[in-house]
C-alpha cells in the first residue's frame, strides 16, 4: 500500500477573498494524484511563509502552527488506522475529513483551538482562551470529547494544584473549559445531558493585591545593577515607569512614541487600554515627581526600544532575581507595579475618581479595592482629624 504524503498549500486558487486573506489546504498526494483539504483557516499573504510553509507575523503564528500540525497529524492517523485494517484509502475520502460531524476525526483540543481563531473575541481573551488549551494539552495530549466528564474536571483541577497554581488561576482556566464545553454542546459534539459542569462547583477566594511601599520603591531605585545583564536593568526601569503610571504589561509593550504627546508644553501618555479599550491620559510629569519622564529621556534617541521588552512571564523572572538583589523579601510580579500605583495614589491623597481615570477603569467599584488594603491610607486619614 502506498504511502499518502501531506503537504500545507497556501493560497492555490492564487484569489483573495474580501478581508485580504486566502485559505491554507493540505495537499495529500499518491502515485501522481492530489486532493486538497481545507483547514479552515485563512491568513493574508504577509502571514505566510511559503518556503517553510508556516504562519508568520500573525498575533497568533505560533497557536495557528500548532493547529496545522495537529491537522496533518490527524490525517496521518486515518490513514494509519486504515493501513492497520489492510483498507485501502481513496484519496477523495480526505476532502471531507474537516466537515464531518464526527468526534472520532475532530478532537476537544482541535475544535477549541479552530473555535477561539474564528470567533469575535478580544485577542486579550483569544490568547487567554490559548493558554487554557496549552494548559490542557500539558495534562493530556489527547482528549476526546467524551473524555470531558465531572472525572476529568476533578483531574484537570488536581494536576493544576500540583503545579502549585493559586484557587483563583485555577478558577479562570476552569470558567475558560466550561466556555469551549459549552460551545461544543451547541455544535452537537457533546450531548446537553453529559455536560460536566452539572455537578462541579468552581471554586474563588478573594483576591489579595499586592502592592511595593515606598522604602520598597526606594530600595529598587537605588539598586546598582552595572555588572548584570543589560536586560535586568531593561526589566526593572520598565518596571518603575509602570509604578509611576500604572499602566498594564499589555499595554506598556503597544507604546511608542505618538504615544507621548506634548500639551502647553508638558508631556503625557495617552493611549487606549486593551482590556476595556478606555482611553486613558496621563500627565507625566506631575506623578511622583516626574519620575517616569526622567526613565523616558534615557531612551529618548529611540523609545521603541524601551518599551520593547520581554515576554511578561520572562520580565517576572527578572523582577524575582532584582527582589532578591534588594532585599525584599516580598513576592512581585510585573503587575505589582500598577496596583503599587493605584495604592501610593490614594495614599498620598488623590480623589477615587481620579485614580479610576488614570488606571482606566470602567467602574468605580474596581478602584475603591485599593483604598482598603494599604493600612497607612487610614493612619494619616486619622491624623488630618481634629477630635
């Protein structure tokens, strides 16, 4: 029986549809004879590479690559399976494989995945919607769709205990899982009566913000770093600009320079959030003395450099080995920075609403949070009064 060989083909027709974009197939060829099978997925030419037949430059290259692979995968297995029966394969039973209503073809993480590229989500919720799969593919390579029982949740949620995950973090990858349940229940690949989520409880805590105090911040501004890498120093001013401004990692790394804008001439950030796409203005150099201008003007011959920085788990790997180097012995992550500032803010006296404006929030209620967790806000509200 002679082998079938796969191959990803970009843009056969050499046609483009409205949004700029063509379809990705996968040739299958034998004994001079070619099908084409659609992956369901469509990129604009810049995003391919056709010399090394992977997706490029697209916000999602690297879990787009993994769904092509896994495609191919899959037909490597039916032809597979038919070789081990002695059945011959007709080539043309390929063209159909990626539109048949059929969960032995289709696989949990391969619908989740296909699902989370086409869908109108937010890319902040794309990419968390990701992560919850990679998550799942650590746990198990393979999940069928009757695999997802109350069993496999109570599983799910103890391999993540063991990797030492906090109740909330587990709690989110679980809302995320019962998100792709739910959308494979209403496309018919789960059953309304077998939905897991019946029975289990997800479980939260109240959140603990974690916020530097001043001596804290002092103690990483006077941090001498020359002998270290030059990347630790990148880490840790971009840190402290986000304490001065208490900006997201997500949206300190969309800055440039059209984003420091001068007015009566002073400078400030503005930018739109990528969480609630809020429009947020900062005036730089009235918060915390300017600082954030001054860490701007070491990079003023190129700003793109400095808000180029790495990956936001990298950067927090850097912020552990600086916590150490100036002897804090409090845990912080990137994010730290902007619940820092929110708390230094109320500290030293500004309004609620003004804070709101400045972090971007849509509500209030989500600022009014901070007010409560530093118990120096209430010791010097308590000095003000006059009894």
């Amino acid at each position: 029986m002679n082998k079938i060989y796969f191959r990803l083909v970009y843009n056969r027709k050499k046609k483009l549809n409205k949004s700029g974009k063509a379809l990705i197939q996968v040739e299958a060829y034998r004994n001079r004879k070619k099908v084409y099978i659609s992956t369901g997925i469509y990129v604009n030419p810049k995003q391919w590479d056709n010399h090394h037949s992977r997706i490029i430059q697209h916000p999602h290259s690297e879990e787009l690559n993994r769904m092509l692979e896994e495609f191919i995968l899959q037909l490597q297995w039916e032809e597979l399976k038919s070789w081990k029966r002695g059945v011959y394969i007709n080539l043309s039973a390929f063209k159909t494989f990626n539109h048949q209503n059929d969960t032995e073809k289709m696989t949990f993480l391969l619908f989740g995945r296909n699902w989370v590229e086409h869908s109108l989500r937010k890319d902040t919720t794309k990419k968390n919607l990701l992560t919850t799969l990679d998550l799942l593919n650590h746990f198990r390579p393979s999940i069928e769709f009757e695999d997802i029982t109350y069993t496999f949740l109570l599983d799910f949620e103890d391999f993540m205990r063991q990797r030492m995950y906090e109740t909330n973090t587990i709690a989110k990858h679980m809302r995320q899982l019962r998100t792709f349940v739910n959308e494979a229940i209403k496309r018919g690949y789960i059953q309304p009566d077998e939905y897991p989520f019946r029975k289990y409880q997800i479980k939260t805590t109240q959140s603990k913000h974690s916020f530097l105090l001043p001596e804290e911040i002092r103690k990483l501004e006077k941090l001498e770093l020359s002998s270290c890498p030059k990347s630790l120093m990148h880490s840790l001013k971009a840190f402290l600009f986000c304490c001065y401004t208490g900006i997201r990692y997500s949206d300190f790394v969309l800055l440039n320079e059209s984003n420091i804008v001068t007015i009566k001439g002073e400078k400030w950030l503005i930018f739109k959030t990528v969480k609630t796409d809020t429009k947020v203005s900062i005036a730089l150099y009235l918060l915390f003395q300017g600082k954030a201008l001054r860490l701007l003007q070491e990079y003023h011959q190129n700003l793109s450099d400095f808000f180029h920085i790495k990956s936001n788990s990298s950067v927090n790997k850097d912020l552990k080995k600086i916590g150490v180097l100036a002897k804090i012995e409090k845990h912080f992550s990137f994010h730290t920075a902007r619940h820092t500032n929110a708390t230094l803010l109320i500290y030293n006296g500004a309004q609620i609403t003004t804070v709101q404006k400045l972090l971007g929030h849509q509500s209030v209620k989500t600022t009014q949070r901070y007010s409560d967790i530093f118990s120096g806000t209430i010791v010097k509200d308590l000095k003000k009064c006059k009894f």
